[in-house]
C-alpha cells in the first residue's frame, strides 16, 4: 500500500518527511531491521489485558525487526501512538486514532530520499519526488495515474 498524503521538509537540525495513512508497521518496515530502536512512547487500548498499555508493558525490543515482528505478531493491538528514536537514523512516529500518519524526522537528506523511493510506487516516484523537493512544508497526494495535487 502507497501513502495517500507526503510532506518533506528540511530544518537546520533534521530532515522531515510525513506519510499519511501509512500505519506503524508500514512505515517501520521502510527502515533497516537491524538498527537500534528505542521506544520512547506507546500507547495502546487492546494490548493483552491492559486497559491502556504504555512502553512499560512492552516485550524488550532492541531493533526495528524487533518491533516489527511485534507488532505482526500482535495483530490488532488498538495502537494509538508509537513513538521512537532509532539509532544513526533519527525519530519515528505514528497516531493512529481515526487516521493513520507516520512522522519521520531524519539525519541525512539521503535517508529521506530512500524512504520516499520505497514508498512511492516506482512510475511516479520520481515526479512525485521532485514535487516534494520543490515544495518543501507542503501536502501533496498522489493517485494511481500518477496526478499530484496539493492538498
């Protein structure tokens, strides 16, 4: 699955990039499964017998592949926020109340190059790209023939 909304900005400090309607598990998986994660915030209201499971009630999870095969594993868990730091990457995040939006804040330009390509269905991704480039702190979505509009 595409994301159905794409923002890219660059500050001094990082490299941002924003994916809407992309859960958790997509957006984790568009990262390297061995880099170092550590779980800053969750929060969950179907995980086991939690009413409201937080990241203390989480499993050790060292790597990204970690908190992939967790949250697959897991299933539906009603997911509500993760948020984490990733070693030599920089900072993910997800809400997914009514929408689903992944967040990444990056340390390379190039970084958020890979993920966008990985993203982006392979005919419109280097269009889409430039667009974003181009524009930067601004939304655009993208449908399946490859129309790009600001939204």
């Amino acid at each position: 699955m595409s994301p159905n909304l794409y923002l890219y900005n660059e500050t001094p400090q990082h490299f941002e990039l924003c994916l809407g309607g992309f859960s958790a598990l997509e957006g984790l998986s568009l990262i390297n499964p061995d880099l170092s994660i550590t779980i800053t915030e969750f929060g969950a209201t179907c995980y086991k017998k939690y009413g409201w499971a937080t990241e203390q009630e989480l499993p050790p999870l060292k790597t990204v592949g970690d908190a992939l095969t967790f949250l697959n594993t897991e299933g539906d868990i009603g997911l509500f926020i993760f948020e984490a730091n990733i070693t030599n990457f920089g900072s993910f995040s997800t809400y997914e109340n009514n929408t689903q939006t992944c967040h990444f804040k990056l340390k390379t330009k190039q970084q958020c190059l890979a993920l966008l390509k990985a993203a982006i269905p392979p005919p419109h991704s280097g269009k889409l790209i430039n667009t974003l480039l181009n524009n930067q702190n601004t939304y655009f979505s993208c449908d399946a023939s490859g129309n790009i509009n600001r939204t």
